[in-house]
C-alpha cells in the first residue's frame, strides 16, 4: 500500500509538470535579419514562414509606401516626451511596447500615450525570456502588464506583443496567439539602446533613411537621445519619399481585408 501511495503521488507530480511545460530550448530563436542596401525589406529567412504560419508581422508586406513606428521603452531616460512632442506635432501614430517598470515609474508618460492616440502594446512585465517560461507563466506576465497599463489609462486591453529580447519560439508565438495576442517584431533597427555610445541624431537619422523600405516596421527606443533629436527629421524625410505612416491596427486590418475593400 505504501508503495502504490508514492507511485499515485509520483504519476500526480508528474501529470502536473506535463501540464505546464516549459519551451523546447532546442527550438528557440533570436530574431534577426540581414539588411538589405537598395531599400527593400530585409532577408529573415525561415523567420518569415514561421510568423506567416503563426500570425505574427515584422513588416508590411502589400508593397504601399508606408511606415509603422515603434518604440520599446523599458524604463525612461527624459526623452519621451520630446518623442511624443513630435508624434503629436506631426500627426504620426505609434506603438509603445512598455515593462511593468515603465509603466510603473512613468504612468504619467503612459496616460499621456495613450490620450494622444497611439498605442501601448506588451513587452511583458519583468522582461524575461519568453522562451523559457511555461504558458501559465507567460500569461501571468502579460496580464499583470495589461492590467498596470489598464490602471493607470484609457486603454484596457492589448492586442500586440513583442517578446523580450526578440526570442521566440513556435509555441511561445502559439501560446500569445491563444491568449489574445499578436507578435511584432520589426524589418528596421539599429543599435541604439545604448545610452553610452550615443553618436548624435545625424547618425540616428542616417541609420533609419539608408534602411527605410516599404512596409516598414521600424524599432526605436526611447531612451535614446539621439533618436528624440533626429525623429522629426526621420518623418519629414520619409515623407518627402513618398511615405505615410500609420498605425498597427491599420497593418492588421490591411491584412484581414480584401485589397479593394481596405483602399475605401
């Protein structure tokens, strides 16, 4: 009888663990992509399948002359408001990807987001690795972040994901997708994260426009300064290129709908 008592405990232990697995680090990946030099979307390789199999987006792929702007902010450095300064200034939309620290120390940056019309999207709450977390516990940290963000704004809901460190999985993408979300990633980006190397905004500047395409999705983040005094030279280049920007919902509904009824 003893023995059976373990075995049934054992087999409990067991079904409970199966019930919550961990991602297959074999299968994971960092995204990336290489940059292609005459203005077209860049190569991701086997990326590509995987997202169009899955639901997920790095860029427009309709050909339109158009720009999604994105900022991943996981804590501030006193240049947001300059960003959103210009945002409003120009009439652009965009998206904040926010940490549960962001949302924390500058809610008032966060309400101010979404007031003016753009998008506060997930980024997770602590910032793990997607991939090494089972499904309960990826939950737990979107919905802690979108209930932070729901506190705090208007906004009470959210729709976009983009995962810490841009690494993923199949299942880590499936599981998002069945808890209500879409993965964004990006077609443009440079290194500009780093508070420390900041090189001035003509650099910031120089590294969007020799890299702008159609259907960009375009990363910045905001605790670059560089980025905050080139942004509106960004759009008024882009602009006199022929380039309009638009939100993440307009990418998604271009892709929901037939080409003809989404040009009315």
């Amino acid at each position: 009888m003893h023995k059976l008592y373990w075995m049934i405990v054992l087999a409990v232990l067991l079904l409970g663990t199966m019930a919550l697995p961990a991602v297959n680090q074999a299968d994971a990946y960092g995204w990336g992509y290489k940059k292609n030099s005459s203005h077209q979307p860049p190569e991701v390789g086997k990326y590509g399948a995987i997202l169009e199999e899955n639901g997920g987006y790095y860029l427009d792929k309709s050909g339109d002359k158009v720009i999604y702007l994105t900022f991943d902010n996981g804590y501030e450095q006193g240049y947001t408001g300059k960003i959103l300064d210009v945002l409003k200034k120009k009439d652009v939309p965009a998206t904040f990807f926010v940490t549960g620290h962001y949302v924390d120390s500058s809610p008032e940056l966060v309400k101010r987001m979404v007031n003016e019309g753009h998008i506060v999207g997930n980024h997770s709450y602590h910032h793990p690795d997607f991939t090494k977390l089972s499904k309960q516990k990826m939950k737990e940290e979107l919905d802690r972040l979108e209930s932070a963000v729901a506190k705090i704004s208007d906004q009470k809901k959210m729709q976009y994901v983009r995962p810490p460190k841009g690494t993923f999985t199949e299942q880590s993408i499936k599981w998002a997708n069945e808890l209500g979300y879409i993965h964004m990633f990006w077609s443009l980006a440079f290194v500009d994260w780093n508070t420390n190397s900041q090189k001035g905004w003509r650099s910031a500047y120089q590294q969007v426009i020799n890299q702008v395409h159609p259907g960009a999705v375009i990363l910045l983040h905001t605790v670059s300064e560089d980025n905050a005094e080139a942004l509106e030279y960004m759009i008024d280049d882009m602009r006199k290129q022929g380039y309009t920007f638009k939100s993440l919902d307009d990418l998604v509904m271009k892709d929901m709908l037939p080409r003809p009824f989404y040009q009315l």
